[in-house]
C-alpha cells in the first residue's frame, strides 16, 4: 500500500491502558497482529519493568520475530530496550539518566510546591508507596502514589487544575527544569528537551524512519500534555480518550491491511 505508515508508537497511560494497570486482552491481541506489520513503540514515562507488566506479558504466545519488531521508548525515550532474539532478553541500547544533583532539586522542588498548595497527600499513601520516583532520567510526582486505587486516581484531578497549579509553583522555584502532566495524578520533571521529542527523535534514528512513516496514538495531546511535543514536531497523531478508542482505531488500521 502507497504511504503506509512503517511505525505504530503509542503513548501508554490512558492510550493502551487504563492508567498503571495491565492492557486488555483486546488491546494485547491487536499488538501482536500489529507486530507482523509495523515497527510497534511504546513510548511512556515508566520505568522498564513496569512496560514488561503492562504490555510485553499481557501479549499472547508473541514470536521472537514478533517481539523483534516492538521497541520499548522508557522514561519518554531517554531508554531505548529491543529484544534480542538470539539469547532471548530485553538489551538496554541506550540510557540517559539524570544527575543525583537534578534528582534532588526536583524532588525538594516539587515537594515544596505540592505542600504549599496543600496537594502533599503523604497520609493517603498505602504502606510502603511513595509520592516522588526517581525514574533515573525523569523525576515522577504522583499524587496519591504508585499504588494508590484506580477510582481515587481518576478522581484527584481530573481537570489537571491541581497540577497546573503545582507546576506554575515548581517553575517559579526551579525554571531550569520543565514538568509535564502525565496519567492521571502525575508529574513528570525533565531536563529541558528530554521530553517525547527526545524519545521521538531518537526512534527515528534507531529505526532509520522518518517523521511521516509514523503514526502516533496519546490522550494528552493538548498544550501542556506530554503527548504534546509529538504533535509539535509535526508526527501525524491520533488523539484518543482511552484504550477502546486506540482499539477501535487500531482495527480500522488492520482492517484496511486485511
Ligand atoms: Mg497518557
């Protein structure tokens, strides 16, 4: 087919997923069948292990030719994974991690926000959770934490207007820094330029494709959203509300391919 797109990449929160939890059967099954036709990347502010529980583990008897065609763009692409299909494991190609210096600023930064505006929730977290994650090239503020239920996530803010406010305060303390809103309760502090546009860019390195063989699925797509960047760098993007809408989308695209 003239002007097919080589690569499918997706956001994951509220893309693939419901926010932190494992993809549908539907979603997973739609994966593999696209695996035997485009390049297939993930691209989240997670960490690794979390892209394995979400996405890799949840695909049904994937091949190792399958698997050799989705690449994994963690902490919004500053780590590039591909699997390696002679011994069968996930390698690390490349990392760009934060220093312990800008860890700490953003991490003292966003908290001091968070507690001024009286969004510092530390006595809603369950055992053993925490607010602040050092995701080694992103720094991640989440509201209630990691584990905290699906239902109260959605519920913290859902018109992002906590979190706007925390991040007008955190670029007032630390402007060396940019923040993102994410997910459903989160944050994500970077370096200025390591955002999706540094994942992207690299993708279309890595890969060896360029911007319009891409096609790009996320829900946060408006200014401020960490989908936005793609958008700017003007990758053809599809917006979604949530997975059934990258569902619907993803078997249009395959039905076309049938
Ligand atoms: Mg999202």
């Amino acid at each position: 087919m003239k002007n097919m797109k080589k690569v499918l990449a997706f956001d994951i929160d509220q893309t693939l997923n419901v926010a932190k939890t494992p993809i549908t059967d539907d979603i997973a099954n739609l994966l593999v069948e696209c695996l035997n036709h485009f390049e297939v990347c993930p691209i989240s502010g997670q960490k690794f292990d979390q892209f394995l529980i979400q996405i890799v583990d949840r695909l049904p008897n994937p091949t190792p030719e399958q698997l050799s065609h989705l690449h994994l763009f963690v902490a919004q692409g500053t780590q590039y994974y591909r699997y390696n299909t002679t011994n069968s494991t996930w390698e690390q190609v490349y990392n760009y991690p934060l220093t312990d210096e800008q860890v700490q600023k953003i991490t003292t930064t966003i908290e001091q926000a968070a507690r001024e505006l009286g969004f510092w929730e530390a006595d809603k977290l369950l055992p053993g959770d925490e607010i602040i994650e050092n995701r080694l090239s992103q720094v991640t503020f989440s509201a209630l934490g990691q584990k905290a239920g699906t239902k109260e996530k959605y519920a913290w803010d859902p018109d992002c207007k906590k979190r706007e406010k925390i991040v007008a305060r955190c670029k007032e303390l630390a402007p060396e820094f940019e923040y993102e809103i994410g997910g459903t309760t989160s944050i994500n502090a970077i370096t200025p330029g390591m955002n999706k546009v540094f994942g992207m860019t690299h993708l279309l390195e890595e890969l060896n494709v360029k911007k319009e063989d891409i096609l790009y699925f996320g829900d946060m797509t408006q200014p401020g959203g960490n989908d936005y960047p793609v958008v700017e760098m003007g990758i053809d993007t599809i917006t979604v509300r949530n997975h059934e809408d990258t569902g619907y989308a993803l078997k249009g695209i395959l039905g076309v391919i049938k």
